[in-house]
C-alpha cells in the first residue's frame, strides 16, 4: 500500500510543479515508468519520500512566484467541455 500511495504522490507533486513552472501538464507524464515501478515497490521508500519531500519544497517557492489564478474559471471549463462533447457528438450523428 505505501508503494502506491507514494507513486501518487510523486505523480500529483511533479505535476503541480510542472503546472507551476509551465502553466501546462504534459501527458504522458515524462516518468511514468519510474511511477510505475515504484508502484511496484521497485525503488526504496525512503529516497522516493525523500524525492517528494523536495520537489514539494520546490512547490511551496513556485506557488510563491505563481501567476496562476487562486481559483479556476468553472464556467469558462465547462462552456470549453461542453464545446468538446457536442463537437464529439456532432461527429457520431
């Protein structure tokens, strides 16, 4: 279980912080395979908490110098989602 919740929590970690540093995430994620494999318990616990520990240190300083807005525009999200489906279903007729 902890392999698990670890690989999670490197995967949500490494994205915040590209989101903070890009204003993107990128998918795939560049190491999913090393997120796999600790999922599989493949890597030593402690490095990976370690490897979070700074990347979330990393985050606390971007969220600082972030641009970012404090909350997201849900209504501009879900005109753009409602935009995608229609045109999805647009296509199927």
């Amino acid at each position: 279980m902890i392999p698990k919740a670890l690989s999670h929590s490197l995967r949500i970690a490494e994205e915040v912080k590209e989101l903070l540093e890009t204003e993107f995430i990128n998918f795939p994620l560049k190491n999913a395979n090393y997120i796999r494999e600790i999922k599989e318990g493949k890597h030593n616990i402690e490095e990976v908490i370690d490897k979070v520990s700074d990347i979330l240190s990393e985050v606390d300083i971007l969220l600082l110098k972030s641009k970012l807005p404090e909350e997201a525009d849900k209504e501009k999200i879900e005109k753009y989602l409602l935009e995608i489906l229609y045109k999805e279903w647009e296509k199927e007729k």
